[in-house]
C-alpha cells in the first residue's frame, strides 16, 4: 500500500513538472508584446531587415543572440536607446527574473550598460564604435 501511495505521488510530481516545463516552453517561443502574440519568428526577422535600425553589433553577433536578447535590443532600440528596466516585462511580458537574466547576458557580451536609476536601473544600448 505504502509503495502505491508513493508511486502515485511521484507520478503527481512528475506531472507538474511537465506542465511547467511545456508552459516555459510555449512562453519563450511566443512572448507577448503590449497583450498581442508576437507575430512569427520570421515575420518578424523580415521586418527587422527592412528597418534601417543601427545595431550595436555586427551582422554575424546578431545571428548569434537568441530570440529573448533580439527582442530586448528591439525593445531597446524602439525607445531611443534606453529604457527603465522596471519597465521591460510589461513591453516584453517577460519575467522580472527573466530580463536581468537576459540584460545580464548582453551586458557580457559588451552590448547594452546599465546605470543605477533611482531604486532601479536604465539600460543603454551601446554605441557600435
């Protein structure tokens, strides 16, 4: 009876985890913008070709970032440059813990800064010299 109970609750457990895990999942290959699914990958890859946008990094490091850093520049870009990070997951429906991962990352790679901005910080994307 013991072992029944136990198998049971492990089966629980596994399921929760694959709901999480399919959850995470669907969230990161269509993150919401501003309440709307955000159009298909290559849509959007289109449409930021035909943009006259000035990156901050070259053609092969663009191939390179992934979705999340691709949309955080854009987002980025689309606001002169800067923005509050507090501001982030509501223009990008990321989590909180998510954007300082993502910011985090491009900061590694040299290509936005942040500065302290009152109880938060302002990213900034750096100038391609």
């Amino acid at each position: 009876m013991g072992i029944v109970i136990l198998l049971a609750r492990l089966l629980i457990v596994a399921i929760i985890f694959l709901y999480r895990y399919i959850k995470q999942q669907r969230q990161s290959k269509t993150p919401l913008v501003n309440g709307k699914e955000e159009e298909s990958i290559d849509r959007q890859e289109k449409e930021n070709k035909e943009k006259p946008i000035a990156l901050p990094t070259s053609s092969a490091q663009w191939e390179i970032l992934g979705i999340e850093e691709k949309l955080i520049i854009n987002v980025l870009l689309d606001n002169q440059g800067n923005v509050l990070q507090k501001d982030l997951p509501q223009k990008t429906n990321y989590s909180k813990s998510t954007i300082t991962r993502i910011l985090s990352r491009l900061e590694e790679q040299d290509l936005i800064y942040r500065t302290p901005a009152g109880r938060g910080y302002r990213a900034f994307v750096r100038e391609k010299n």
